[in-house]
C-alpha cells in the first residue's frame, strides 16, 4: 500500500507526538494509543481514496453507457436482432383481440396494440421466440410494456388452429433456419398512449437490443 505526500505528513507527526508523549511521560500507553490512530488515520484515508476511485469509475461506466443510442429501425424494413430477422408488417388498435371464437376473446378497459410481425430465424437450426424477448417503449412518457400473453395466445391461434394458416407461428413454436413466418405480438397499454409514440424492443441470444418504429 501506497501513501500519497499528505498522508506521510500526517503520518510522521503523530509519531513524533508519539515518541515525545512516550518519552517524557514514560507512559507505554501512550505510544500505543497514538499507534492505534495512525494504523485509523491511514486506514481511513486509504478506503477513502479507493471509494473515490470506484465512484468515479461507476460513473464514467454510466457515461459510456448513456451514450449508448438505441438503433430504432423504421416501418416495415428487416433488421436483425441476435438470431431473428424481424419486420413490423402492421400495427392496430383496438379493446378487444378477437380469438377462434367468442369465448376466446380477449377485452381490456385499457387497449390493446396489436403488432403482426414477420419473423425470420437466421441461425441453423430450428428456434422459438419467447414473448420476454419483446416490449414495447412510448418514447414520451419512457414507459414499458410487457407483452399480454393470453391476448397473443388468442390471436394467433386464430390464425393457426381456426383459419389453418401456415404462415403464422405461436410462441415457443419451432421455426426452421431461413423460413420467414408471421406470427402477433399484443401489448395491453393505457388507452391515452399514442400509438405513433411506440417504439418495440427485441433482445435474445445475448445480442444488443433492437428497436423497431410501430408507426
């Protein structure tokens, strides 16, 4: 361990009153007591430097991050995220997601922003996507929303139980490697949210996040 010039100041006068208090009162204990406060001071002072040093590397990790933009793709154009090429083929709304049937309906006092998206698994071997992979921002308020898995659920297994589609794909459905699919995901949002304000969020396989304007 090191002592900066302030710290060996210190240091040498507290053993100077050290030795002149033990010598002239001819008490040990004196000595020790001074001792003791050196071994705080540069302890003190030592935790001290070294809690600066981190707190000024967390924040210059915080700046570097901050300067991070979030590349947001436009409507309709494929961009790659991790081991998907995902494009926005259309964005609704509406208060009620309709299911095979009536009962499979699903209704929200909010509203629903219903994405149909196209899907495209660019690795080599078949994968699923897992509705954690996706969010959808409102880049006025930076609220987040996660993804209404019954709504999706009764969506699309409209499209792929009821009309037979073959197109689409369910979440946790296997999708072979360069065979683009269509597949909804539904986000139950608060009924002021402005749809052109959406921006979704993809992140998996240990990529960086991807966002996609909705609008």
């Amino acid at each position: 361990m090191q002592l900066n010039k302030k710290h060996l100041a210190i240091v040498g006068a507290l053993i100077v009153v050290s030795f002149i208090g033990g010598f002239f009162v001819g008490d040990s204990s004196a000595i020790n007591r001074i001792n003791g406060s050196i071994s705080q001071n540069v302890e003190s002072s030592t935790t001290a430097e070294v809690t600066t040093t981190e707190e000024a590397h967390v924040k210059e990790e915080a700046k570097k991050e901050a300067k991070k933009e979030l590349i947001i793709t436009k409507v309709g154009v494929e961009a790659t995220s991790g081991s998907w090429s995902i494009k926005v083929l259309d964005a609704q709304e509406a208060t009620t997601v309709q299911g095979g049937n009536s009962s499979d309906n699903k209704t929200t006092k909010q509203k629903f922003i219903i994405l149909k998206l196209q899907m495209k698994n660019i690795t080599q071997s078949p994968m699923q996507y897992a509705p954690t992979e996706f969010m959808l921002g409102d880049i006025k308020s930076n609220s987040q929303y996660a993804i209404n898995l019954d709504a999706l659920q009764a969506a699309n297994s409209n499209e792929i139980i009821y009309k037979e589609n073959s197109e689409f794909i369910g979440v946790y459905d296997d999708v072979n490697p360069n065979m683009p699919k269509q597949t909804y995901v539904i986000f139950e949002v608060p009924k002021d949210m402005v749809i052109t304000d959406g921006v979704m969020t993809n992140v998996n396989s240990g990529a960086d996040t991807v966002g996609y304007y909705i609008k």
